[in-house]
C-alpha cells in the first residue's frame, strides 16, 4: 500500500510539472497574460541607488524589454550629450580591384558625467561604459558638454560651500595603444550664475555678477576670446541659447514675481522684449526662434501657453507643463512630459525646492494644428523628467529622473 501511494504521488508531481511548464495556457480565460511566478517573488526594482560618493561605475544598467524604457547609467549623473560620428571606409572589391568598395559607418555616442566623481564615462553603440576623463572632482551639481562633446564643464562648490566654481575638462582622444591621455583643465571665472553653450558648441555664454549688476558675456570653453554682450543693472538672469545669433535672458522664474523674457541684441548692446509682466515665467524657445513654451503661477497651479512670435498670437494649452520638460524636434513640434492637472502647490517654486513631484505622462504637440497626442501613460513606470534631448533620428528620447539622478531612454517608435 505505502508503494502504490509514493507512486500515484510522483506520478501527480511530475504530470503536474508537465502541465505547467508545456501544456499550460500562457493566459488566463479573460486573455490577460499570467504572470511569471519568478518576476512575481523577484521583482525588478532599478529605484534603489546607492548615496553620492566616490565610487566606480562598474554595475550594468537595468532594461525591462517588456516597455519602451532602458536605464541608462547605474548612477546619478551631473548632465549628458548625445551625438554621432560617422566615417567612410574604404575594402578592396575582389572583383573590380580598380574599384574598392566605400562604404559609411555611423556610432552613436552617450557621454555623461558622473555627480559623484566628476569623471566623463562614454558609451558607443551598445558596447559597456568606460571612463574617457581622469579629474576626479566629487559631487558635480551641473555639467555641460562643448567643442562638438570633447570638453566637458563641470559646475560644483568649492569646499567654502558658498562659491561656484567652473572647471573645463578636455576629453582626451585615444591614443594608437588604446588609452587616453588626460591634460589640466582650466578654470573659468568663479560665481558664474548661468552658463550656456552654442548651439554649434564652439562658443560659451555666462552671466557673471559685480557691484554695478550683471555682465553677460561670451568666451571659448577654455576662457579665451572673451566678449561683453551686455551689462545690465539687474542681476537674476538665466540663459538660453537656442539659435546661433541669439542669445535669450529669462528673469529667474518665481510664483511672487513678474518675468521676463528678452533677446540680447549684441549689435546694440541692449536688450529686447519678448514677453514680460508674467507671473512665475517659465520658458522653452524653439531652435529657430519662432515659438515660445512658457508656463505661468496661477495660485496653486500654473498654466502653459505657446507664443508666435511671428504672429504674436498665445495659445492655451490644456496641459500641465513646464518648459523647462520639454525638448524641440526639428519641425517645432514639442515632446514634453508633463501631466493632464498636478497637485496644488506653489509653482515652479515647489517643484524647484522638490516639495513636490510629476508623474510624467509623454505629450507630442503640434504646433501648426495646436493639438497633441499621448505616447506614453505614466501607468507603467513613475519618472518626473528634467533634460531632455532627442537623438540625431528623433527615434529615441533621453532624460534625468529628477527623483534620482539616473539616465533614462525611451523608444519612441
């Protein structure tokens, strides 16, 4: 008796294992997918980060190929570039030998600084991160790249905790045995409020403060040929620099205070209005100068509109966005992450100080018919997107979570 009922067990076992792993219906009778009792018991959490620090970025980066989003870098990082470089080769053809064979390869680059060691890591194509820089500066607030990405600007407090300083590292090239070799740095002038680079990357712009006001001038990233733009009495400036002839002066933005927006006209050493008399003014201009995104403090929200400088018309826009979530595709299209109504709070001050958060949906508005469409939900993953930049096809979408510092991509096709 106690054989027959080990045999009916090991026959239940196993038959029952036969069914689950082979015969099992990969859905349940609703046609939902069943969920993978493995994924159920260990689920995939990329939220968890270690505290800035002086540490190696060795961990690989989490992808759920079930979405449309791949972390990028495994740690917080202080900014990012994107970019491609392409370059012909030239093979013999076996069958015309006059007649080689040319041919064009394309990589795709990501470059980012680190927030806690300050170093420059690199990605080709799908290949592992690797260090391309060797100054090692801890805890960088801000980083921008230059000189078509081969300088990085790297903005961080001195140990007083009350000066900025601006330190620009050149990115060594390889050299024929595969390293790099690392050259100093320079130091741009201390206390520079905001900086910006060209948009063809060879120039930067700054607005540095005296007794008299601000100066707004420009130099190389290396500090040469420096130039005064403007001088002005007011001091509380922020930069943009969206077209290659001009560059744009926002009063910093606060939900008590009128904004402004101007235009520096360096020909006439003034400045010119283009918007102003606006409540917590917020603002995205486009790459050629046509439109304006901007948001504006109405109590505990705000609003977005879109200004034609062309025709001087303002549209609403029936969205919850600030400007400074958005990125520019080609056409002046917008892609913002932003949501349908947030939480009541004082904008933008709230979410600047982060008392308070987004849990970002993806709009793409189109700015000839004033109408947009969702391409993603926020169901999925929570993400309050700040950074944002498209690659060179505009297939691909690139952000920092603000909540933790790390590099996002999201697959727009």
């Amino acid at each position: 008796m106690r054989r027959i009922f080990i045999f009916l067990t090991l026959f239940l076992l196993i038959g029952g294992g036969i069914w689950y792993f082979f015969i099992r219906p990969n859905s349940d009778t609703t046609g939902n997918p069943i969920t993978n009792v493995f994924e159920s018991f260990f689920p995939n959490d990329s939220s968890l980060i270690p505290p800035d620090g002086i540490i190696t970025e060795t961990a690989a980066p989490q992808t759920d190929t079930r979405k449309r989003f791949t972390q990028v870098t495994p740690r917080p990082i202080a900014g990012y570039s994107i970019f491609a470089l392409s370059k012909t080769l030239t093979t013999p053809n076996p069958e015309q030998p006059l007649k080689p064979i040319i041919s064009t390869i394309t990589d795709h680059y990501i470059r980012y600084v680190s927030r806690a060691n300050g170093y420059v890591y690199e990605i080709k194509n799908t290949e592992p991160s690797v260090q391309v820089s060797n100054i090692l500066i801890p805890n960088i607030y801000e980083a921008v790249f230059a000189n078509s990405n081969t300088t990085a600007i790297l903005r961080f407090l001195k140990p007083d905790t009350q000066t900025i300083a601006t330190y620009s590292v050149p990115i060594p090239p390889l050299n024929p045995d595969g390293t790099r070799t690392q050259k100093a740095g320079v130091y741009l002038p201390d206390n520079i409020d905001s900086l910006v680079v060209s948009p063809d990357s060879t120039v930067i712009a700054r607005l540095t403060t005296e007794a008299a006001g601000g100066v707004i001038s420009t130099s190389t990233a290396s500090n040469t040929i420096k130039k005064d733009l403007i001088r002005t009495p007011f001091k509380e400036w922020l930069l943009q620099w969206p077209t290659q002839n001009t560059v744009y002066v926002q009063s910093k933005a606060s939900s008590t205070v009128n904004g402004f927006l101007y235009k520096i006209d360096s020909a006439a050493g003034r400045l010119r209005r283009v918007l102003g008399d606006i409540p917590g003014l917020t603002t995205s201009i486009s790459p050629t100068g046509a439109y304006v995104l901007y948001s504006q403090s109405n109590g505990t929200g705000f609003s977005t509109k879109l200004f034609n400088t062309t025709t001087g018309t303002v549209t609403t826009i029936s969205l919850s966005i600030l400007p400074e979530k958005c990125v520019w595709y080609s056409n002046s299209d917008i892609l913002c992450a932003g949501n349908n109504s947030v939480t009541q709070a004082i904008y933008p001050d709230s979410w600047y100080a982060g008392l308070s958060h987004f849990q970002d949906q993806l709009y793409r508005i189109n700015t000839s018919t004033n109408t947009y469409s969702v391409l993603f939900d926020g169901s999925q993953q929570s993400f309050d997107m700040t950074n944002l930049s498209l690659d060179e096809g505009q297939n691909l979408l690139y952000f920092i979570d603000k909540s933790s510092g790390l590099l996002w991509k999201f697959d727009l096709n």
